[in-house]
C-alpha cells in the first residue's frame, strides 16, 4: 500500500528542488560554455574582452556549482529519517 502520508509531500518537495537545481543549472551551463569559447579565443586579439569573458565565465560556474550543491544539499537534508527498531 502506498504511503500517502506526510513522507510522501516531502519527498515531492525534495525530488522537486533537486529538479529544479538540475534545470537551472542546465539552462546556464549553454552560455557558461559559450562564453569560455568567447574568452578562449579572444585572449590574443582583445584582452579587455577576454577579461570580460574571463569573468562572465567564472561568475556563470560559480553560479552552477552553487546552485547544484543548495540543490543537493536540500536533497539530502530532506531525506526520510530512519526508523529505529528495537
């Protein structure tokens, strides 16, 4: 029988938010990707717009990388206690 009761909301919500982290992280990640590209290949060229690059791409990782670890991190802390058995 399924349980239908308060774990099955939380478990909802947790698979949820570990969604949500995965998607925004995946609709950045294209433009992450395109502006190392940007800044590879006008390091010789331009450096003011390989430092722009440079910078677009570091603030874009960091933004994913946080974004995946709260996304874990409320995955894990909302996962379903264990029971203790006597």
């Amino acid at each position: 029988m399924p349980d239908t009761g308060q774990g099955s909301t939380r478990d909802a919500v947790r698979w949820g938010l570990l969604l949500a982290g995965v998607a925004v992280s995946g609709y950045r990640l294209p433009g992450t990707f395109r502006n190392f590209q940007q800044w590879r290949a006008s390091l010789l060229v331009d450096p003011s717009a390989a430092d722009f690059y440079k910078t677009n791409f570091i603030v874009n990782a960091v933004g994913i990388a946080v974004i995946l670890v709260v996304a874990v991190a409320a995955f894990y802390l909302m996962r379903p206690r264990a029971s203790k058995q006597p």
